[in-house]
C-alpha cells in the first residue's frame, strides 16, 4: 500500500524523479531501469509470485466492496457478488492493458471517485439509476476515446485538464469527503453486531496496524498494509462479538457476475457528476505511459497511449454493467514494477487472468463479506487519509497565487462546510438539494471543475501575487 489509488497523476511525476535520481544504480547496461523488457520472459514459479503480489497490493479491491455494501446495507449474497465483480472488472481493464495496442504492464484497480460518485447517486437516486447512469457516462467517455487518427478526443481534453489544481484538488476532496464514510461505519449503529467495543477496539487495532505498517515498513509489508490489519482487526473483533463465516459455508463454490443486478435508470445529474469523476484516471493513465515507456527503453506514440485510455475507459461500461467500480491505474503496483524491475507485460496479463478467475468463485468474495463492518470501516478510515494527504501531496506543486486559492479553496470550503449542517436545518430543502448541500463528493468537484474553468477564461496577466 505504498500509495492510494487516489494518488493520480503526481504520482507518475514523483515517479519519473525518483527514476532520474537513481539512474546511477540501473543494473541493465542499456541503462534502462527494467532487466526483463515488455515482451519479455521469466520463469513460471517467479512470473506466478510477482502475478499473485500483483493482486494483493490493491488494497482498495479489498476494502471497497465491503463499504460499499455496509453502506447500503446490501444482503451478504449481493455484497460477495460486488466482490466477484469488482475481481472481473478489474481482470479485464488490466488485461486489455497488457494486449490492446498499449501493450505495457499496467495494472488497473477500483477507482476510489467511482466509488463516491456511486456513495452518492445510490443514496439520492437508488442504486440501479446509479450503475446505470455511471454506464452511461462511461460509454460517452469511451466513444470520445476511440483512437482516430493517432490520437483520442478524450486523451486531448484530459491533457488540457493535467493541472496539479485539478487533479489533486479532487482527490483532496475526495479523501474528506470518504473519511467522514469510513468514521460512521467504524462506529456503528446501536442494535448491530459490535457495536461498542467490537468496533472501537477491532478496528481500532485495524486501525494502528495498517498506520504502523505503513510508516514503519517498506516493500511488500507496506504493501499489504490493509489487508494485515483487516486480518489482525477481525480477530481482536472476534473476543467481543461472533464474527460469522455462514456465507462461505452456505454459498455455492461458483457464481457468474450479472448485468445490472440492482435494476436500470438514468438521471442526468449523475452522468455529469461520473463524466467529471471519469476524468482523473485517463489524467493519471497518460501520466503513467510515458514513464513507464521510459523503463522499459520505449517512446509510447500518442496512438498507443490513446490506446491504452481507451482500454481504462471500458472499464467504465464493465463497472456499470456487473454494479461495481470504474478502473484506474495504481501507483502501488507502479511501484512493484520499478521494485522487481521485471517489465514484462505478460505477468500483468496472468495477474488480469487470475482476477476474472477468482471472481467467478463465489467463496472467495464472501470470506471478505464476514469481515466486520466496523473493522472494515477503520481500515477505511486509513485509506481515506492517504488518499487526501495524496491530493496535498499533488496540490504542493502549484503555485498558490491568489488566484489559485481562491479555484481551490472556496469548493473545499464550500463543499465540506455543509458537512456540519444540522439535520434540522437541511430537512426543509428538497432531497436533491440537501444531497447537493451535504456531500462533498458532490459538490466538491463540480465546483473546482467550474472555478477551474472560469480561471483559464480570465486573462492570465492577471494572476497577481
């Protein structure tokens, strides 16, 4: 877990400089950093370890169906079929990575704003007219994608949204906006299993755990920062209330993902809210190529890179469809490419493969289903931290002229002030105006969106300090 998946597109520039900087201890005498190319081959027992380490360094494919389906309170069946679901979609998107055109060894994962905006537009609009709408966006956004000419319109109108104010401003905003998820289902509600103790102790070692690890370690420890203090959290759990495992000795050993599980609806405030949330990752994908094309020795054309865009922008439709999570790429598994420095994209492939696998396999989504929810929600509250000191982390290479302060700090502002409106003051406006009010997921990028837009109208020269 070296870094949250909300870590977008400065990650690939911290990258890029740790790269330069270290340029000095490349073992390849060609002087690139990775010692087995793209099409390159490892032997099997090395190629399945660095799959499978693959697929446990995505925290976030482990945590979020979990919150999810505690949010919503989704029966234990349909919470292990978010799991299964989640495990194909993100099969898919990373195999597509590895043979598409792209050909490179990118790993795709839940994307933390797909999971706000569906937070959101299940809560104001049911959970059917939020997968469907987030279909809709999806499928807008990979039509804009298709490669024409050697080049997307998506991938162009992204470029022009690669600002450091955008960008991390929105996944600043989206760490605040989650934290708030993760605290209330750590606590609890009065009449649940652990409520009290359970919650507070269990996921409070969770809790501690996942920071301890985080801090204090590097590589593969760090990486399994989350899953270690689920596991330690669930047992400490376990000394003061049943954890129960019913739904992995009653359900089938099989299960094959559906379409549209919840239903099917459209709302137009929900299409722009994931049209604008499915922009980071295509910001953070064209980020990553070149980079990682630097590794491996390769210059990544304008066509491929448009390519593999298109390829993240499937997702989308694949996460609307089967009720889950839209793609994007992680940096923690970035970070195990220039760890191992094995580049091979068929290793990533494998690692796709063995996804869509283990998501047809209906017990392995309901082991995470008996986590408790309230171990489940400490660990998240971690997750959400790092993804907003990630935005700051982005935010820290803009130059904080007046202007500047004013694009990012009157959306935050605005958007996380509501947060402290009291029920009774907000039950007299309409629902979507309350929703619009109190969630920052909501309103928050919407308005860094607009302020945004109306700074690049205004004359530049004006930018005073």
């Amino acid at each position: 877990m070296a870094e949250s998946p909300g870590n977008l597109a400065a990650s690939a520039a911290t990258i890029e400089q740790s790269s330069r900087g270290s340029r000095g201890n490349r073992t390849d005498s060609s002087g690139f950093l990775f010692d087995v190319p793209f099409d390159g081959r490892i032997p099997w027992t090395q190629h399945l370890f660095l799959s499978v380490q693959n697929m446990l360094v995505m925290a976030g494919l482990f945590l979020f169906p979990g919150l999810f389906g505690v949010t919503f309170h989704l029966k234990p069946t349909e919470i292990a079929a978010l799991y299964g679901a989640a495990f194909v979609v993100v099969g898919f998107g990373t195999i597509l990575q590895g043979v598409l055109f792209l050909n490179m060894p990118m790993v795709l994962g839940p994307w933390s704003g797909s999971l706000a905006g569906l937070l959101v537009t299940g809560k104001l609009y049911g959970l059917g007219t939020a997968f469907g709408s987030l279909t809709i966006a999806a499928l807008i956004i990979t039509l804009l994608s298709i490669p024409i000419t050697g080049a997307s319109i998506t991938q162009r109108v992204a470029s022009g949204f690669n600002a450091p104010i955008l960008s991390g401003g929105i996944v600043f905003i989206t760490g605040i906006g989650l934290t708030q998820i993760g605290v209330v289902n750590w606590i609890g509600t009065p009449g649940r299993v652990g409520f009290g103790l359970g919650n507070w102790i269990g996921g409070g070692v969770a809790l501690l755990v996942v920071a301890v690890l985080f801090a204090f370690t590097k590589g593969v420890f760090r990486a399994l920062a989350m899953i270690v203090g689920i596991v330690v959290g669930s047992f400490v759990f376990r000394a003061f209330a049943p954890v129960s495992f019913s739904a992995v000795s009653s359900g089938p050993w099989l299960a094959v993902p559906s379409f549209f599980h919840f239903g099917f609806g459209v709302n137009l405030t929900a299409v722009i809210l994931f049209l604008i949330l499915l922009l980071p990752p295509i910001i953070s994908a064209l980020g990553f190529y070149p980079v990682i094309g630097e590794w491996g020795g390769a210059t990544i054309s304008s066509r491929r890179m448009a390519w593999g865009v298109f390829g993240v922008s499937l997702t989308g439709i694949a996460a609307g469809l089967l009720g889950t999570f839209s793609g994007a790429v992680y940096p923690e598994n970035v970070g195990l490419l220039r760890s191992s420095k094995v580049g091979s994209r068929w290793v990533t492939v494998t690692a796709g493969a063995l996804f869509i696998v283990v998501g047809f396999v209906y017990k392995v989504g309901a082991v995470f289903v008996s986590v408790p929810s309230g171990v489940i929600g400490a660990a998240a509250v971690a997750m959400f931290a790092i993804i907003m000191v990630s935005g700051i982390e982005i935010l820290s290479r803009v130059e904080w002229v007046p202007r500047n302060i004013v694009v990012l700090g009157l959306p935050t502002v605005l958007s996380v002030g509501g947060v402290f409106l009291a029920p009774a003051t907000y039950a007299h406006y309409p629902l979507l105006a309350r929703e619009l009010i109190t969630e920052p997921l909501v309103t928050g990028p919407i308005l860094l969106v607009i302020f945004f837009l109306i700074d690049k109208l205004l004359p530049q020269t004006s930018k005073a300090k």
